[in-house]
C-alpha cells in the first residue's frame, strides 16, 4: 500500500492502480469512495484513459491522476498474423525493451499469452527465449498493458490469460501476483480465477507461497521429464528443486483446492523424452496427482541439439496416457511460422545477437 507523500515526486502509472489503492485515493482527498467504481469501470472495463469524460468526477480527483500519473501503452513495433489467424504482438516497453505476446484464438474464445520478463534466467535446454538470459522483470502494469494492447489491436479482451510468454512467472512473483488479483478483481477487470494460468518450471519455494497467499489463478507445471537423471540434462531448475520436491508441492496444490487440478505441460523431444517407458511413469505421476496433461510436440528453432518426434510417436504417447486413464490432449503449435509457438518467443535473443554484433564492429 502507498500513501499520497510516495506519490508526489515520481509519477505512476494508470495501470498499477489496485481497487484497494484507487480507495485510498479518494479517501487521502476527501472524495467519495463511489468514484473507484467508475474509475475501474473507465481503465480496466473499457480500456480508456481519458478520466475527463467520466460523469460527475470530482475535479479534485481529476488533477491529482493528472498530475501524478501517466498513460502511455506499449508501441506496437510489429504484428504478426500467421495462417491459423495467431497473433504476435511485438512491444516496446517504455525503457525500449522489446518483449512479445500472443493471441491465439479458439472456438468461442480468445487466449492471449503474457510475458512476465524480458528473457529469462531458467535455462531450459529446449526453449529459445532462455537462451538470452534474463535482462528485467515486467511491472504489474506492464502486464496489464499486454492486455489493454490486445484490447486495442483487436477490440475486445481476451477470454483467457496465460502467462507462458517470455519469462518465469514465479521469478517474478510480487509483480505476477499482484497482476493476478487486478485481472481477477470482480471490480476491475473481473477475469474467471479459472481463466488466468501461471505456469512454471518448477520453483517449488515460490509455489508454496503461491499456496499460502491463495491466488485466484490455474497452475501448469512444465514437466517435461519424468526421471531425475532426464530432467536435470534439459532443465537445470530441476538441479535447485528435483522431482521429487517437485510432485510433492503439486499434490499439496491439488488437495488444497478442492476438485482443482494441477495441468501438466510436457514438451516431447525425439529420443529423449517420448517413449513408452516415459509414458508409463507420467501416468503414474498424473494420477498421483490427480492431474491432466497437455502434450507439446517440441517446435525446433535454429541451433537446437533436439527433435521434433514423429506423428506416430506423438500418436503412441497420447493414446497411452488416454488409455490409462489419464486426460492427455495433444497442444497444436499455432504460430509456428511467425514464431508465436510455445517456447519460439525470442525478440531478447535477437536483440542481444545485434547488440553483439555491433560491439564486434566497433572492436579495435
């Protein structure tokens, strides 16, 4: 929580403004807390800056977001549209950093996936974006700009968040939850808990405290392996917080929302990951669990050691999950041509190629 004495030198924005704190607000200025309602009615319902036009605003209010506050979204430097109608939106964030969201649509519904972070600093062996290592969190306004971006690219919000994009969300956690509970907020943005996904590589610490402080949000746990010795060679998080760490906090999750299961996401790469052994363990693990599997055929990119598997192997897979007993569904990659595909995000990792490039010129 911030007092009116925090805000009179450095300027927020619009977006970072909680229910609770436009309440404090009104409240430091001697204003009627009614006004809150259509303040959230104007920024996160309508995606509208302008406060003049709001009936009845106290000009007293009214100056004081003037004077204390800015506006601006992201440029859109670029917008992607593959075949399948995905959407990649490339933005500048206002210190010039670059970082990509996706819009991916489905039947009667829209997903847009967020970035958390500008890079990332997990390592994951099979995904691009880590291979430009982290350079800065996102701001909970950030993210929400994401979302008012996609608002005004395509003139409605989306159905969905997930936040899958650049980034480890739970590295950034304070931020993360705090953009959960605004786009949650019956008041504000009122996103269904059960629209609004975190997902994870495995920081079992930042799980439990995700547990403790009850966010309003889905879990998905990137697996990706179902043996230590597998899961330590292609995610070196697994080294910090092994499986079994891992499985236990997954089961706590599930037993502690009733009738509230943990997705498991599972990248299958050729020859490591993807045979019918793997596939018995990770029935036995989703039904310790209690949970459902999202299977992601691996999307290569430039300079990958891995595979993609074959259709037949990814048939053998899936079909032994279901038959199991486990709810598994086979992901379809949408984007892949304009790199949108899940671990394809990689705007970081051609800035720092350039920035490289250009520091090798100007070497004597």
């Amino acid at each position: 929580m911030f007092t009116l004495l925090e805000m009179t030198s450095t300027k927020k924005h619009l977006l970072s403004f909680s229910t609770e704190e436009l309440v404090t607000i009104c409240e430091s200025l001697e204003v009627s807390t009614v006004h809150t309602k259509a303040l959230n009615g104007k920024i996160y319902r309508k995606a509208e800056f302008d406060l003049e036009n709001i009936p009845h605003f106290p000009k007293k209010l009214l100056h004081w977001f003037q004077a204390h506050t800015t506006c601006e979204l992201p440029e859109v430097i670029s917008a992607q549209k593959s075949e399948d109608n995905t959407q990649k939106l490339l933005m500048r964030m206002a210190d010039k950093r670059d970082v990509e969201s996706v819009l991916i649509p489905g039947a009667g519904r829209l997903t847009q996936c967020i970035s958390s972070q500008v890079g990332c600093a997990i390592g994951c062996e099979f995904c691009l974006t880590a291979t430009a290592g982290l350079t800065r969190n996102l701001s909970t306004e950030e993210m929400i700009a994401e979302v008012m971006v996609a608002h005004r690219t395509l003139g409605e919000f989306p159905r969905n968040l997930v936040l899958m994009g650049m980034g480890e969300p739970l590295h950034n956690y304070d931020n993360v939850a705090k953009f959960v509970r605004m786009v949650t907020d019956e008041q504000g943005m009122a996103f269904s808990p059960r629209r609004v996904t975190i997902s994870t590589a495995g920081l079992v610490p930042a799980i439990y405290r995700l547990l403790e402080d009850d966010l309003p949000c889905s879990l998905a746990i990137s697996l990706n392996a179902t043996t230590n010795e597998i899961r330590n060679k292609i995610m070196p998080i697994n080294q910090k917080y092994p499986l079994e760490e891992l499985l236990k906090v997954m089961k706590l999750y599930v037993a502690s929302r009733s009738r509230k299961r943990v997705l498991i996401e599972y990248v299958l790469l050729a020859g490591i990951n993807d045979s019918l052994e793997d596939a018995k363990r990770l029935v036995s693990i989703a039904k310790d669990i209690d949970s459902t599997v999202n299977i992601l055929p691996f999307n290569p990119f430039p300079g990958s050691i891995y595979q993609r598997p074959s259709d037949e192997v990814v048939d053998m897979f899936r079909n032994h999950l279901n038959d199991s007993g486990v709810v598994a569904v086979i992901r379809i990659s949408k984007g892949r041509e304009i790199s949108a595909a899940c671990g394809q995000l990689k705007t970081e990792v051609n800035q720092r190629a350039v920035q490289l490039k250009e520091q090798r010129r100007t070497q004597p």
